[in-house]
C-alpha cells in the first residue's frame, strides 16, 4: 500500500506538467513562462524542488509514524 | 548537538545560493528587435534593451551593426525610455553576409551585443561591399563594479536555474557514491546495516534525481522547446533513474534479506560504473545541447563566470548536505526499526 | 587456475555439444524475428535502420543465450561445481564459454540477417571493422550479460529480471557499438572510427574487470 501510494506520487510530480500544458500550446502557462524574461522558470523550478522535498519528508515521517506505532504497541 | 554544525551550514548555504540566486540583476543584455529584417534604403528598428539604462547614458549612447566586418551607424536615433531606442539605418545595396550583429555601447551599461540580429532581405551579398565612412566615437568603458549574473540570449532570467537544477544532479551523483561506499562495504564486512544505508543513500539520490529530471524538463520546454529533447545528457540521466529504479526492484524480489544485500551490493557496484560512464563520459562524445560538451569537462567550459560560480558551488555544496542529512534520517529510522526487529 | 578455468569451457562446450539446447533454442530465436522483421519490412535499404534492427535481435538473443548459463545447471550440480573450481575461476570460465558462444550467434545471425534483410547498405563496407565491430560486440556483450545472468540466476524471475538489470547497463555499451558498426558499414575511415572501437574496449576491460572482482561474492553461498 506504501509501495504503491509512493509510486502514484512520483508519477504525479512527473505528470504534473504535461497534464498542465495539454489544453493547447499558447495557454496561460505559456504566456507566464515566457514574460519578464522567463523568472517564471525558475519560480516554478525551485518550487518543484521544495514541493519534492516535501513530499519525501511525508513519505519519511510516514514511516517513522508506523515505527512509533508498533512501539506503543508493545509497550501496552 | 555537537557534531549538527553541518547541517546548519548546508541550510545556511542554500538560503544563501536563494538570496544571492534571486536578488542578483541579470547583466544588461539586448532582447529583441522589430522588425528584425533590413532592406536596402533607410529602415527605422525599435531595439528592446532588458536591464539597460538608456536615458541615463543620455548623448553617450551609441549604436552600430557590424556585417563581416564593416560598421554601420544611424543617422538618427531616438531614446524612447530606459529600454527601447529607435534607430534608423541607412544601408547600401550591397552586403558582404546576410546577417548583421547590433551592438550598444553606453556610459551606464558598457557595450552590449546581439549576435545575427538582422536578417538582411532584398540586398545583394557579395564580395565588393560598399564602405561607408568610418562613424564610432570612442567607446564608453564597460561597467565592472557591480555583481550580476551573464545575459545570455534565449536562457534569459532562467539562467538562474542552474544554481537550482545543476545542484541537484550533482547531490543525486554525490550520494550514489556514498551508496556505492556503503555497498563496498557490506561486502567486505557483511553488516546489515551498511547494506540498509546503502539503500536509504540511493534511495535519497534517486528522489534528488527526479527532482533533476523534472525541473530540466521544465527548464527545457522553456529555452529549448520540449519537455523532453534528445540529448545525450539528458538520455543519460534517464537510464541512471531506470538502473536504480532496477537496483530496488532486484532487492524487493529477494525475499531473503542476506541474499538481498548481496545480491543488491553487487549489481549497485556494477550499476555505479556503468552510469557514472553515461552521465560523464558518454555525453562529452556526442553534441550535445547542454554546454561543457566535445571533449572538455563540463566545468571549464561551462558558461560559468565567476559571479555565477560564487553562488553555483555553495549551492552544490548545500544541497549535498541537505541530502546527507535526509539519509542520516532515513538511516536513524532503518536502525530502530532493525533494532526492534533483533530483540 | 588456468586448467580449472579450461576444464570449465570444455564442460560446458561438450554439454552444450551433445543437447545443443542453448545455440538451437538462440539459433530459432534470431531466425524467427529475423522473418518477422523481414514479413513487417522485406528489405531494408536505409542503413541506420538496418543497423540498429539488427543490433537489437542480436540483443535480445544474447540475452536469452546467457541467461541459461548459470541455470542450466542443477543446484546439485552447482554445489559440486562449487567444491571443485574458485569462483574466479568459473567466472573466467562462463565469461570466455558465453563470448564463443555468442560469437558464433552473432556471425551465423549476420548471415542470415543480410540474406533475408537485403545486403543493399553494405556496398561500402570496410570488412575488417566490420568484423571487428561483430566479434567486439559478441564478446562485450557476453562480459556484462555473464554477471547479470549470475545475478538473476538467485533469484526466482530469472528471466523477466534478467531484462530489468541488463537493459540499463548495457545501453552505454550497445550504443557505441551501434555507432561502431554503422561508420563499419558506412565505410568510413578506420583513423576516424578507432576511436569508438577503443572505447568499447575501454568499457568491455572495465566490465570484465568488475566481473571477476564481484563474482566471488555472488557464489558463496
């Protein structure tokens, strides 16, 4: 089930932006990306990499979460 | 807390490469010019300036295209605001090549190019063309005092990513290595804890592959057109991502621990060569469209000035902290749970 | 050593003799996709089509031609195997059994590729780097399948993960030996071509090195 959520999520952030850009070629993304000589790239780089890291912390407080789980478990 | 000074460092590095990589002003560069074609006879052009202080400079501007080698002034130019100038040309009806390069050259901005400009039309390109008379005052020296990052054409303001895309690779190849340390290990020591940090290590890089892998997409489709174009580089980081992606397949298909470590240390070993081979030397043997490419390493030719540099490696160092201190995490969770598991 | 490694190939030569299950089951295989490709294209005229086709039959087949050659033998007969000869030792062995092998696969399957496929691009070829680029490949080839075959052998989807792990490593490999052979049949100049002929050998030494280093680890058991 973990395995299995985790691989949804990758596919999702690799997804993500070729599902945005599939409504037609000059849309919106288009016009953002390329105005105020394309800073917009790079807002949206770095803003993959925090949404990245990110969802790697979930995925490692996740399993931390299980392990205090199975502690209490065994405690009581 | 002694030994977490590290860990502040590489924060600190990385909030540092964010200011600095965000706050700096691109150098002033030209973006474009309409129309950008010239016929034989008088042609007026707006020329777009990204960055430039063109009222400032006030008398001291000056304008000029060169074409193989002869330059052409205006006879008329007119300072519309700090980023757009008019100029008007009056040109011969013989050139000696199609294409004319602009330069500006102001008190303010220095001297400014942009390379094939122009694109002549309805004018003869021969080898006897027409002289005109000398025209260039001296040039205003270039400004050298302030802190900005290189205007180059098509990359524009992204030219910043590479402060936040390149590190990434370099985080992912960093703990590969360490992975690779781990695995030499296991098999020399046969702990299994070396063999889990062995895992957890490539498991961080392969997350900061993927961030590499995504933000490149995302760079590409905007400088060079594609989410996705065929260049060696670009190939190469793929298969790394797969040969990973098989290193964890090929241990979750062992059921039996020791064997998996096994088996899992020898094929990253094996696996390590054979991708530091694709991303490093196979790439420098094809064209390729990122830079560094022909022979030279990636870092010399790299369009890598020295005020980019003073960012691009506290960044690569930051992000490589950040990651070692995602395995250390990862690694501190791995032992609990081993630990529990052997009582 | 050297004799163990001897009495290996000639074992594993002689087995491979009497059943000739390995090279007929590999010799079907290439002359079936070799018709499927000709049903689908007839003849090919464009060479790096006709390059590239059949580097990646000849892949393929390589891979189910290594991948018998640690199976092939019962665990019974593994342990025995184990008793008698190092690791370093068998690996050298199966390594050299797997490059003949393949070697005569890829030649016979050049053959039959150019009779059904068309031998229009080969007008120009330099034969000798032509040959080159076959035998290198073969024995390339069987180095890095040799070990990922040792690896998949331990586990149970022997041949699905066989697939997963060589694919990947091979492809650095595969893709400059496409490049070799197709400047070969190209006719292109053996001062410019070298060089790709050298690198090969660079990565076919290196992986062989790695081979024999790892191997040992792999075989106890």
């Amino acid at each position: 089930m973990n395995k299995l959520s985790n691989f949804f999520i990758v596919l999702a952030v690799v997804l993500l932006p070729h599902l945005a850009i599939a409504q037609g070629e000059n849309s919106m993304l288009e016009n953002t990306m390329y105005q105020s000589g394309k800073i917009n790239v790079v807002i949206g780089v770095v803003a993959f990499i925090f949404i990245i890291l990110f969802l790697y912390l979930l995925s490692i407080e996740r399993k931390l979460r299980r392990i205090e789980e199975k502690e209490k478990n065994n405690i009581s | 807390m002694a030994k977490q000074w590290w860990k502040f460092l590489s924060a600190f590095l990385i909030l540092f490469s964010l200011i600095l990589g965000f706050h700096t002003p691109l150098a002033p560069g030209i973006m474009g010019v309409s129309p950008d074609v010239l016929t034989y006879g008088a042609t007026s052009v707006t020329i777009q300036g990204y960055n430039t202080k063109f009222t400032e400079s006030g008398n001291t501007l000056q304008v000029w295209l060169v074409n193989s080698g002869i330059i052409y002034c205006p006879y008329e130019l007119t300072v519309v605001d700090d980023t757009h100038v008019r100029a008007s040309f009056s040109l011969s009806d013989e050139v000696g090549d199609s294409f004319f390069d602009l330069f500006i050259n102001s008190e303010s901005d220095g001297t400014i190019v942009m390379t094939s400009a122009f694109i002549q039309s309805g004018m003869v390109v021969g080898l006897s063309p027409v002289h005109p008379e000398p025209c260039l005052q001296a040039l205003a020296p270039a400004e050298t005092g302030s802190f900005n990052f290189p205007n180059q054409p098509i990359l524009y303001e992204s030219i910043r990513n590479l402060l936040f895309h390149v590190p990434s690779w370099f985080a992912m190849i960093f703990l590969m290595f360490v992975s690779l340390i781990y695995s030499i290990r296991y098999l020399s020591g046969n702990s299994i804890a070396h063999d889990i940090a062995a895992a957890n290590a490539a498991h961080v890089g392969l997350v900061f592959a993927i961030a590499g892998l995504v933000t490149g997409s995302l760079w590409a489709r905007f400088t060079w057109g594609a989410w996705w174009v065929s260049d060696p580089r670009l190939n190469g980081a793929a298969i790394g991502v797969l040969i990973y992606l098989a290193y964890f397949v090929l241990r979750s298909s062992v059921g039996d621990d020791e064997k998996s470590a096994r088996l899992g240390a020898v094929y990253n070993i094996f696996a390590f060569v054979m991708m530091l081979l694709f991303v490093m030397v196979l790439p420098r043997l094809t064209d390729s469209l990122h830079p560094g490419v022909g022979g030279n390493p990636a870092f010399n030719k790299y369009d890598l000035d020295d005020n980019l540099r003073v960012v691009f490696y506290p960044a690569v160092i930051g992000w490589i902290g950040m990651g070692l201190w995602l395995l250390e995490v990862r690694n501190r969770i791995a032992r609990i749970e081993l630990n529990r598991i052997l009582r | 050593m050297w004799r163990q490694v001897q009495a290996i190939i000639t074992k594993d030569l002689r087995t491979e003799w009497r059943s000739k299950h390995a090279l007929g089951s590999v010799f079907l295989y290439v002359v079936a996709s070799i018709f499927v490709a000709y049903s689908g294209f007839y003849q090919i005229v464009d060479l790096p089509t006709w390059n590239t086709l059949f580097w990646i039959i000849v892949l393929f087949a390589a891979f189910n031609a290594s991948a018998r050659s640690f199976t092939s033998e019962t665990s019974g007969r593994r342990l025995y195997l184990y008793t008698l000869a190092r690791p370093e030792a068998v690996v050298l062995g199966k390594m050299i059994y797997n490059a003949i092998l393949l070697l005569v696969m890829v030649l016979t399957s050049f053959a039959v590729y150019a009779g059904m496929i068309g031998t229009g691009p080969l007008e120009n070829t330099d034969p000798y780097s032509l040959l080159l680029a076959l035998t290198l490949g073969a024995i390339g080839l069987a180095f890095i399948l040799t070990l990922i075959a040792a690896l998949a052998a331990q586990t149970d989807n022997n041949l699905g993960l066989m697939a997963i792990l060589g694919l990947p490593v091979i492809l650095p490999m595969l893709l400059i030996l496409i490049r070799f052979s197709k400047n070969a049949i190209d006719g292109i100049a053996w001062s410019v071509n070298y060089t790709y002929a050298l690198q090969f050998s660079v990565i076919m030494i290196l992986s062989a090195a790695l081979s024999y280093i790892l191997f040992p680890y792999l075989w106890r058991e």
